[in-house]
C-alpha cells in the first residue's frame, strides 16, 4: 500500500513528470494508493482544474478519514520531531500512512524528518 502526500500527487498530474510516470507504473502493478483525508483536503486548497480533481479522485479513491488513533499518532510524532512550526499537518500525513501500514510517496522527504515509524518511498 503507498499513500500519496500532497505534493506527489500535485506533481503526478504533471503530464510527463517523474510523479506521473511512478504513478503509471503503479497503476498497471496494481499498487494499492490511498490518500489521507488531511492530504486530500490540502490537494482540494488548489488551485485546481475539474478535470484534475476527477483524476485524482478516481487514482486514489475514498480519503482514508483520520481517526482519534491517528490524531494520537500525529501528537507523538510532532512531539518526537522536535515540535517544528508548520509541521502538525505533516505529522497528520504521517500518522495516517504508518496506522495503515502504508509507504508515504513525497517529493518532500525533508517534511517528514525524524518521524519515527514512516516509510518513505525510496524512488522518489
């Protein structure tokens, strides 16, 4: 299972990026992708087409929806990561794709720094 972060899938409806071509890839594997609802209502903030938000939805499907174990998960993480400015909603990410078992898929790896217990996509 890999989660996308914002930043990827924003990126990966770039016709011809690295993004768009890892995505392809793991849309004719069959890759499970998923979304956390925090990621989702950041890629929602936009700008964005019509068109775009009918692809990324149909890619990523039903928003994983943050659960109290997640919100518990997150205050851990940004507590642990040393309790940076602006980073809450990362942790939130975070949290979701490491109770879920997931691989996080980011063009930012540097947002999720010491984040205990999240798996980056390593290609990226």
């Amino acid at each position: 299972m890999i989660h996308l972060d914002t930043s990827f899938l924003i990126r990966a409806l770039v016709p011809g990026s690295r993004e768009d071509a890892q995505l392809r890839d793991w849309l004719s594997a069959e890759t499970p992708l998923a979304i956390s609802t925090v990621a989702w209502a950041e890629f929602l903030c936009g700008p964005l087409a019509a068109p775009d938000l009918s692809l990324a939805a149909a890619v990523v499907g039903e928003a994983v929806p943050l659960t109290a174990d997640h919100a518990a998960r997150a205050a851990e993480l940004f507590n642990t990561a040393g309790r940076r400015r602006g980073t809450l909603v990362d942790c939130l990410i975070a949290s979701v794709a490491i109770e879920e078992d997931a691989h996080l898929a980011t063009t930012n790896p540097k947002d999720f720094n010491g984040m205990a217990g999240l798996r980056l996509v390593d290609d990226l």
